[in-house]
C-alpha cells in the first residue's frame, strides 16, 4: 500500500465484508486506528494498527493480496446468515476455513431458493458484483403451478410495479412441462429480495421450485452437486472481476500447498466424495 486509502477500502480488501459493511462498521465505532476511534472518511496506509472489535487486523498490500472465489450449489432448507438463533443450517457451514479473513456471500438466496450462490474473500469485489451498476445478469430455474401465457410473460418482461418499484425479467424461456405445472427460465439483472418470485405471484402463479442456474458467465459444473463447492480458478476469478467492473488482478502465485489442497477437492468432486447435505 503505497499512498493513504480510504479505511473503508482497506477492510474490505481484508475480507471483513463488503465497503458499504465496513462503512457501517465504522459508523458504529467498532474500528480504532492508531488507539482513536476510527470515523468515515479516514485513511490509512500499510502501517496503521487497526483494530476491529478489539482484534488487531493484519494488513497486506493490494499485490500481496490473492482474490479467491467459491462457487457453492446451496441446497433449499439453508439460510445466507452466518449464524441462526434457530438453529438452522447456515450457507458458512459447509465453506473451507479461512485464516485471518472471511468468506462474503455475493447476495443471498432466500431459504426455500436452491442453486448458485458466490463467495470471495474480497470485499471490493462482492461490493461491486452486487452493484446495480455492474448490470450482471442472474438466471433462474422456476417451476410454475397456474396457467402462464404469451400476455403475461410479455408483461413480466415490460415491467411491473412491486413494493418496492418496478421490475422485469430481462428474458423468459420456456423449460420442460405442459399445462398447469411447467418450467421457465427467466432472467433478471438486480438482486432484490425475493425479485423472481415476487415478479410470477404478482401474476396470480405460484411458484413452486426456484432455481440460480447462472451468475453473469458463471455455470453450476455438472460434478458439483447440491450442497457441494468448488474454488474458480485465476483466469476465472479474473474473468468475474472484468464483468464486476475491477482490472483484472496481479494473481500472487498459487504455493504448492494450495494448489495440493485444491487439486484433493476436485478429485473428491469427480470422483462423487464431496460433501452432500444431510437428510
């Protein structure tokens, strides 16, 4: 780090959450620097101690930092908190450990929605995947109980007014099924609460399966199966920070270590030996 940066910039960087998260945090007074009380708007620089909830935060240079992104086929039943005062499964709970940093989910999937769902130890990189400027599109698997015609699908793609304004699904293609029980594919570009199904109930349907099958030009691979992840690898990782909006990154180069440790979990994978969910 060569010159000041903005304290939020930094801790996102360290994987402690998305920019606007750390904002938050800082608002909050969680965050000293150099033994003050961090405000919004601070910079630092490669030799400040932060501080974050009383724990020293371990700084590195925008070179030495290495993005790293998580595919993960979440299961339904599995909420996108990193923890439940209920008790149930957390999306975190089947993640690979990190050491010093945190795994940030890029959106959320509601509890009853399975599919793709990304992480990244970068918090610049969630903040702007996230973005409604990056304009990235999600594709969904939706089954559909209720009668569902050409009028309707065009009125869903021209915009309709929901709670909270007006959205669309930028494509709708027809899947398997007939009559009253038939699959679409749809497409949005936001990542609102609960959008796809919000858009079909507002047209009388129900929706009965919801599915993310695609995020921008990243697929589930077909080895990867529900409740199973896989790390996309630094073309990929380069690929995505394009699509977000990011110059694609100076990769540190893999250790041996990591390479080993990837190169086990992909065998586990082909080979049927990830993790699957529980009954």
């Amino acid at each position: 780090m060569s010159t000041d940066e903005k304290l939020q910039k930094v801790l996102a960087r360290a994987g402690l959450g998305s920019r606007r998260e750390m904002e938050r945090v800082i608002e909050a007074g969680r965050v000293v620097v150099d033994g003050q009380k961090a405000k919004l708007g601070d910079r630092v620089n490669l030799n400040a101690k932060i501080e974050v909830d009383g724990r020293r935060l371990k700084l590195s240079a925008p070179s030495e930092h290495r993005p790293r992104v998580l595919l993960y086929n979440k299961p339904e039943g599995e909420i996108c908190s990193r923890s439940d005062p209920e008790g149930r499964r957390t999306v975190y709970d089947r993640l690979p450990a990190l050491h010093g940093e945190r795994w940030i989910s890029v959106g959320r999937l509601d509890f009853n929605t399975s599919g793709l769902l990304l992480f990244t130890n970068d918090g610049e990189l969630a903040n702007r995947l996230m973005h409604p400027s990056s304009v990235i599109d999600r594709e969904y698997l939706v089954r559909i109980q209720g009668e569902v015609d050409d009028d309707m699908k065009d009125r869903l793609r021209q915009g309709v007014l929901l709670e909270d304004g007006v959205a669309k699904f930028t494509d709708i293609v027809d899947g398997a099924g007939e009559g009253r029980n038939r699959w679409f594919y749809c497409v949005v570009m936001e990542g609102r609460n609960r959008e796809v199904r919000r858009l079909w109930e507002s047209q009388g349907v129900k929706v009965s399966r919801l599915k993310r099958v695609r995020y921008g030009n990243i697929f589930i691979p077909s080895h990867v199966r529900v409740g199973q992840w896989i790390e996309l690898n630094d073309r990929e990782v380069g690929d995505l920070c394009v699509t977000a909006g990011i110059d694609k990154p100076r990769m540190r180069k893999e250790t041996r270590d990591e390479k080993e440790k990837r190169d086990r979990h992909l065998r586990k994978l082909r080979h049927g030996k990830g993790r699957r969910p529980r009954k």
